[in-house]
C-alpha cells in the first residue's frame, strides 16, 4: 500500500468545497473509512493535466509493483529469477514499455521471461488474472508464473467532474498493488490453495454499465447503476452451474471483489450468503477502499492468513468492465 493513508472524513474535507455537499453524502455511505492515495494529498491540486498524472503513475506504480512482487516472492520462497511468465494489469494510468518490463531489471528477472501485459479488464482482472495464469500453468506445469495488480485510483479522479458516477468513483476508489505468485502442479510447494477450475461470463448489452471514457483530461469513470440488477438477474444461477458442473457441493470461504456495499448485499443475496461469509471482502472496503483488481487478491491474501481446513473448496469472484465476471474454483 502507498504511505499516505487518510481517513474518509479528512478525504472529505479535502474534496467537499470541490465536488460540494453531495460528495460528502457519497462517501459517508460508502463503507469506506480509510484509504492509502499514491500521493500526498496536497500535491493533486497542482498536477496539469493528464501528462502528469500519467507520470506520477509510471512513478508511484514501478515503487509499489516492486515491493509487492519482491515481498510475494519471498513468502512463495521463490526466486525473481525463477520467474518464466510474468503478468501485469492494470486500468488506471498507461505505460510503454509496460510495468513488467520496466521491472524486469529492478526485479532481477532472466532475459527470456515470457511478459503478459493486460489492460481494460478493471475490476475484474485480479480474478480473471490468476485463471489466466493457471491456464498457462496447465501447458506449463514445471514453470513459476507472477500476477501484478497496479492500481492508483486517485490519479483518474477527475475534480470538474460532479455526475454521480464520478462522486461515487471518488468515494470508493483507493490505490494499491497485490503480486500472486503461482506454480505449475509439478514444482507446487503445497503452500496456500490450488486452482482446480475457472469460468468467465460477459453478460449481453452491458457494453456501457462500466468503464472509461478516455480523453484530454485522461480518465473518466462510466459507472451506471446497472451492476447491482446484473448481479441479482445472473450471477446465483452462474455460481452454481459452475460448482455442480465441477462437482462440488460446498464452498467454505467466498473470495469476493468489494465493488462498493450495495454490490456486496447484492451478492449476498444472490448467492443466499450469512453476513459473516463476506466479512474480509467488507473489511477490505472498510480499510483500503476499493482497489479495482487488486482488491480481490487483498481479500484472497486475507483468506489465506485464515483458511479453511484442507480439502475445502474456496470461490474467488469478481466483475468489470465488459460487463463481465470471472470466477476461479480454489482448493486449500
């Protein structure tokens, strides 16, 4: 996480005389009560425009994309130059060469390192990331792959903007990085949970339900409020055509993106979860704020500092821009 970490009251009394009376209401309901911003906050009013902003990404996201793959590694007990594919995501600033490969020498990488950068999946690519990876392990199964989540969220803010789309985006977003360390079947270690299957869905006609206008003033946030309906009207019947045709009969813990609250309910509902099911996707929101796809693998760090017992089945989910989701069938 950045080093600069504020509440959501002192976020609040930065932004109000901006965004007005309204923004306060948004962020006060928004589950969110701190967040880690790429920045100190004085230095947002002076940036000039998009070529700027897009710098301090470059800058910020090589710092913290270095630290998270570094400290993953370690805990994995696998070396950087072990590394055979490296991906990296991200949907909140633009980098040629991108972040992987300006990490490659920082990080000790081999010349040959196969490099997979994505861009355009949100929210949605801390999940569909490690089923990526894993189908790459499956051709694969000698070789050591790395997922990088970069996301800087308070760089696209847009301060003239007052939709509510923005006001929301504004209330929610925070930065953060999350690095995955994945191994093939025949160098697995035993060490945290494996993926057995994964499933993607794009839902029909949701096109503009998220995503980014991207123009002169850099990005700017489409977010309608079709997401909750979304996930009433697809996403129970998806979960569980996905376990039975994988045969399983019970999840035990649920590794779920923290959209925003109403999404959580939503998905409470959906799924007919206990409250208590959803608690590290809740305190993720509550304590770093909404961290696009690198919130999914903080709820997923989470669960393995807490996991079930060996042999349960864990359900990692998210959604993004496409309208789509992604779900990734784990097993401790």
């Amino acid at each position: 996480m950045p080093r600069h970490v504020y509440t959501q009251d002192e976020i609040v009394a930065e932004l109000q005389h901006v965004a007005g009376p309204v923004f306060a209401r948004f962020a006060r309901s928004s589950g969110v009560q701190t967040r880690h911003l790429a920045l100190p906050r004085e230095r947002y009013g002076p940036l000039n425009g998009f070529t700027e902003t897009n710098d301090a990404f470059i800058e910020v996201a090589l710092e913290l994309g270095e630290q998270a793959i570094t400290q993953a590694c370690a805990r994995a007990g696998v070396s950087p130059d072990r590394i055979d594919l490296i991906a990296s995501t991200t949907v909140t600033g633009l980098a040629v060469p991108s972040l992987e490969a300006r990490l490659a020498g920082r990080l000790g990488l081999k010349p040959d390192v196969k490099r997979l950068p994505l861009f355009g999946l949100g929210c949605v690519a801390g999940a569909a990331g490690v089923a990526r990876l894993h189908d790459y392990l499956c051709a694969f199964p000698d070789h050591v792959a790395v997922l990088l989540s970069v996301e800087l969220c308070s760089l696209t803010m847009q301060r003239q903007d007052h939709a509510p789309a923005n006001l929301v985006a504004s209330s929610l977003f925070g930065d953060g990085a999350a690095a995955v360390v994945m191994t093939g079947g025949q160098v697995a270690n035993g060490e945290g949970p494996a993926v057995m299957a994964s499933r993607s869905r794009l839902y029909p006609d949701t096109g503009d339900v998220m995503g980014w206008d991207i123009g002169s003033d850099g990005f700017r946030i489409v977010l309608s409020t079709g997401v909750v309906p979304i996930v009433e009207r697809y996403l129970g019947e998806d979960v569980q055509g996905f376990l039975k045709d994988e045969g399983v009969e019970q999840v035990s813990v649920w590794v779920c993106h923290p959209g925003g609250p109403k999404v959580i309910d939503a998905i409470e509902r959906a799924l007919r979860l206990p409250p208590q099911a959803l608690d590290h996707t809740r305190n993720s929101l509550r304590d770093k704020g909404n961290l696009s796809s690198a919130s999914v693998l903080d709820v997923l760090s989470a669960t393995m500092r807490d996991p079930p017992a060996p042999g349960e089945y864990g359900l990692m989910m998210a959604m993004g821009p496409g309208f789509c989701s992604e779900l990734v069938l784990l097993r401790w």
